[in-house]
C-alpha cells in the first residue's frame, strides 16, 4: 500500500490577478481538516524541495 495520492482541480480565475481552485472533500476528510469559520489553509514552499505544502489548521476567535 502507497501512502500517495493525486487529485487534479481545474483553477478559475477571480480576477485579473487572482486564481482559485477547489479543494477535494476527500483530502480535506484525509486530513481531518476544520471546516469552520475559523478554519484557514496554510500554503508553503518546501525550500528543499520545491514542493507546495498545505495545512488545514483551526484559528482562535480572538483574533
């Protein structure tokens, strides 16, 4: 059994500038992610690899 997957999602683009694409519910059921208001997705570039990295985390209220 492999530990990889691969979805593919089509971007849209919101604006001149700015592109959106859907996360697929089966990752975000994966990953246990919140899926609150206070629910935020955190993108990052793996300096090593060069890999975007994405984390679904859950942001305090008192913000």
């Amino acid at each position: 059994m492999t530990d990889e997957f691969e979805y593919t999602t089509k971007p849209w683009q919101r604006s001149q500038s700015s592109w959106a694409t859907t996360i697929p519910s089966e990752i975000l059921a994966i990953k246990s992610a919140p899926t609150g208001d206070n629910a935020r997705v955190k993108w990052s570039i793996n300096e090593d690899t060069g890999a975007v990295e994405v984390r679904f985390v859950e942001e305090s209220s008192d913000d």
